[in-house]
C-alpha cells in the first residue's frame, strides 16, 4: 500500500512538474494594440508597452501578458526565454498577397493589365504541377515566416493543385492562413480558363477538403470582375450562400484602366462596387484588395455590407495605380488591413510595407503614425479578416502567434535606435528603415518556426 501510495504521488509530481513546463514565459520589451490610435482620444489609450514585460504561453495560447515583476508568480512556473531588450509583438498579418507571384518581383516596366498579360500568367501556369507548387509553397512560407509574418490571405492560382500545396505546407506548420484558387473563365490565355461550372465544382470540393481544418481558412476567389462571366460571378454568390462562413477575396479599382474595363463589361452596373454587390460577394468577411478610385456611393456600399479593403502601397507605387484614401475609409468605416501584395508588391516584408505606406499618406498631406501602422499590421489586420477573436493582440486565449524584433538588425539601425528618445520615435525608426534582418524570431502557436541564420528553401535550387 504504501509503495502504491508513494508511485501515486510521484505520478501526480510527474504530471504537475509537465503541465507547469509546458508554461514558457517570453520576457522583453512586449507592445501589443488593444484598439486603433487613430480613432483614440489619446493614442496610449490604444496599446499595452511593458518595458520589462512578459508574455506567457501555454499550448499555443496566451496565458497573460504584463510587466513581468507582476508576473513572478506564473513566471516561476514557466520555462523562461529571455529576449532581453529584443521586441515582442504579434504576429504580422498580410491581407493581400499572390504565393504564386514569388517567383516574379521586381519585373519590369508595365502598368497593370499589361503586366499581368506579360509576367503574371506565364508565371500561374506552372501551378498545374503539384511537385512544383509544393516547392514555391516552401519559398512562400518562409518568406512570410522570416519577414515575421504569421497570417495571411492568399491568392493561388486557377489549378486546385496550386490550393492543395499550400494549404499542406501552411498546415505543417500549423499557420492560420486563409487563400483559393482562382475562379477565371475569360480575358485570360486558354491555359489558365476555368468555366462557370468547373470553378464551382473544383471551389465546393476545396472548401470541404480545406476550410475549418486546423489553422486553415477558405477563400471564394474570383481574380477580378474583368476575367469572370456574369454565370462564374452567379456561381461564386453560390458559394458564399452555401458556405457563408467562407471568405470572399478579389481585387477591385486598381488602376484606372481596368474601372473603365468593368463598365464596357457590365454596363447595367452602376458602378465596380456594385458587380460585386449585385452578385452577392460583398460581406463581412470579403476583403477587396486596392479600392483605390472609389466614389462616394461605392464607399458607401462597402461600409453597409461590412466588407473590408486591404492596403497595397508597394504595388500600388511599383504599378503606378494611386494612392490609396485610408482616412476616407476610416470616416465611412470600412475595415482596413495591409497587403503586401507580393509579385506586383515589391517586398515580403510588413516593416518595408509600412515605410511606403507612410510615403503615401504624406503625399496627401495628412501622416500615418507609427501607432497606428503596427496597429494595421496586427490588430487592424486580424480585424479586417474576421479573425481578431484568434490572433492579432495578446489577450488571454488568444492564438500564440508572435515576432521577436531587433531593433538595431544592422549597425546603422543599432546607432539610428541609439538616438531616439521616445516609443514612438523607435517604431517610426522600425517601420522606416527596417526590413527582414530585424526579424530576430517568429513563432506559430507557441512555436518557433523561424530564427535568424535558418536555412532557406529557395538554397535548395542554388
């Protein structure tokens, strides 16, 4: 009996001793959003910074996040990894952006519509092959990974195979990503055509093979109203009726161009906005990438259905489009979130998305702060998604997807760093001159899944 006894109270020990290992406390400086500076009375009101703070993670969820003196009690009970005076924030998350385009930033020379004549379908074809869709997953996911990005809604190509390779990867490495394959039944070469009917058919079966499994998330994806008929625009409303809590994702007013497309193509359409509306893809969760030249009754219509606009300003720039009215969505309440909008975009990274963004508020005389930037790079983006209930703060229960930051990721950035004197002024230094090299750690669920001087995939094919 008491042999009995004593085994009992040693597995009990066992047992106590793994569940309190589990626990990892992160200590650093810890910044995370708890609403948007911009629409704030005093922008601290908006955001938690503890100097010497702790996050604490438990099975891939947050536990509690403070000043880690505050903390002592729960630190003790944690594996402790200290990051010293490196930054933890959440997880970047990336509202727009084509995997299938990695491989072609930085072509040259075209607006738009051309350049998706001579770069971008060329590229989209090879996606048929499986072996290499998987290959471009692997380059795509660490890209986002090393550039401290957690979470993203992705483009994939026409081929359903294209869907299945990153959808494999992403849940392998148990990220929350959202993404579909094309729906394109005209105005593109016949080797990348879908049909009305093919599209829905291939769509249905990869929402009930992919979405809600894991960390994964499905998303209705009509390239553009120019490519699809009025039958594959019917199918798509379909869908989302069917399985309305499917993401709907496409493009909408880029480039000046193409507005005047849509109304040779839709001429009973008052207006872009409205195809999509008329064919019952505007909701809560539908995110138009650009929205760049909306009128008046457009913004109107995507305040009213709730739907929401992903800022592009690298590709916006590099394709020439305009310059996007955040503080006008804002006023009406549309929900913003950042793009990369990688290959027309010409970085991966959030930090370099910032800067240019930045660049385009100024050019209309009004400033993006670097509060609310890493506001739209985190909460705004988990907000604009649907998805702020999981990720994008370190509220308890939250989704334990974060990035470790050097705030010095060369010598010139350590001196510039040494020179500033406030929060704000270091972020605005980040979000000016930083880029993948301040990427010190960036972890999935609790996970680290990439740490600087990681090995590459793209070394693969050197």
């Amino acid at each position: 009996m008491f042999k009995t006894l004593q085994s009992i109270m040693l597995l009990m020990l066992m047992l106590s001793f793994t569940a309190q290992a589990q626990k990892v406390a992160y200590l650093g400086q810890v910044l995370h959003f708890t609403g948007d500076p911009s629409q704030a009375t005093n922008p601290q009101d908006a955001y938690q910074y503890f100097e010497k703070g702790a996050l604490i993670v438990d099975k891939g969820k947050v536990v509690k996040v403070g000043i880690a003196s505050e903390l002592d009690a729960l630190i003790k009970q944690s594996k402790v990894i200290d990051y010293k005076d490196k930054l933890i924030i959440p997880g970047f998350i990336d509202t727009h952006i084509h995997y299938p385009q990695t491989e072609m930033i930085a072509a040259f020379g075209e607006q738009l519509l051309d350049w998706l004549k001579k770069y971008t379908f060329p590229a989209e074809k090879q996606f048929s092959d499986k072996a290499y869709a998987k290959d471009v997953s692997d380059i795509f996911l660490h890209q986002l990974l090393s550039n401290g990005t957690t979470t993203a809604l992705v483009f994939g190509t026409v081929h359903p195979e294209s869907v299945d390779a990153l959808f494999s990867q992403a849940k392998s490495l148990d990220m929350r990503l959202i993404a579909g394959k094309v729906m394109m039944d005209r105005n593109a070469p016949d080797y990348l055509l879908d049909t009305a009917k093919s599209s829905y058919d291939e769509t249905k079966a990869l929402i009930q093979k992919w979405h809600n499994k894991d960390r994964l998330l499905y998303a209705i994806t009509p390239r553009f109203a120019p490519t699809s008929t009025p039958e594959q625009l019917t199918a798509a409303g379909q869908l989302k009726e069917e399985f309305p809590d499917t993401w709907v994702h496409t493009h909408l007013s880029e480039n000046k161009g193409e507005i005047e497309w849509v109304k040779s193509l839709f001429p009973d359409r008052k207006s872009y906005t409205d195809v999509y509306d008329f064919y019952k893809l505007t909701s809560d969760k539908s995110i138009f990438a650009h929205s760049i030249h909306l009128d008046d009754d457009e913004v109107a219509t995507l305040a009213s259905t709730g739907s929401s606009i992903a800022f592009c300003p690298t590709s916006n720039l590099f394709l020439g489009s305009g310059l996007f009215k955040l503080s006008t969505m804002k006023e009406a309440g549309v929900r913003v979130g950042l793009g990369t909008d990688v290959g027309a975009g010409t970085s991966f990274s959030m930090l370099e998305t910032l800067n240019e963004a930045y660049k385009i508020i100024q050019l209309q005389n009004q400033k993006l702060s670097a509060f609310e930037g890493f506001y739209l790079a985190t909460l705004g983006g988990a907000k604009s998604l649907s998805l702020d209930q999981y990720i994008g703060n370190f509220e308890t229960g939250k989704e334990a997807d974060f990035v470790v930051i050097d705030w010095g990721g060369t010598p010139f950035q350590a001196y510039r760093q040494s020179k500033t004197t406030s929060l704000h002024e270091k972020l605005f230094v980040l979000m000016t001159i930083g880029d993948d090299r301040n990427i010190h750690a960036t972890y999935v669920m609790g996970k680290k899944q990439f740490e600087q001087g990681m090995a590459h995939p793209a070394t693969k094919s050197l």
